[in-house]
C-alpha cells in the first residue's frame, strides 16, 4: 500500500519496510539507505499490516509510529534490512 501523502520518494527496484516502531520506510535497492518514511498511527498500522496476519498486527498493538521522533532512528537503515544487503551483495 503506498502511502496516502505524497511525495513518496522511492527506488523502482528498492523495498517498503514497515518497522516495529511504526515507521514505514522506503528503501533503495541495495537495502543501504532511507529514501523516505512515514510515521503510521495505529489506525494506519492496522490498515496495513492487516493483510501480514494475526502475528504481525499482536506485535503492533500499542504501537505508534508518530512517536518516534529521533531523525537518526527515522532515517536508519532496520537492522535487518542490513543484514540482507550484505548477504545479497553482488
């Protein structure tokens, strides 16, 4: 689901990752860098990750993305999302 504010800055070859503290990030393809995010509210949350299942919406519930308020959490790389770049790399 993209995002309903525009613009939305992102790679035709990169990802959107949803994190667990509610901050849907766009990343380039090499999963190196923040392109964009979007703080979700727990309405927003629940709207998309409703089709991920019944887990993915338990692990969100108290969750909003609004407080999240540190730029360097805000345009950090998830943790994750580093480890499969560099399992990936070319």
């Amino acid at each position: 689901m993209p995002p309903r504010e525009a613009p939305w800055r992102s790679d035709p070859n990169g990802v959107s990752h949803l994190g667990p503290d509610g901050v849907l990030r766009s990343l380039n393809a090499d999963h190196t860098a923040v392109l964009d995010f979007r703080r979700l509210s727990p309405e927003e949350l629940k709207e998309l990750a409703a089709p991920m299942g019944q887990a993915t919406l338990d692990a969100l519930v108290g969750v909003d993305g609004r407080d999240v308020i540190d730029e360097a959490q805000l345009w950090a790389v998830p943790a994750q999302e580093k480890w499969l770049s560099n399992t990936t790399a070319r």
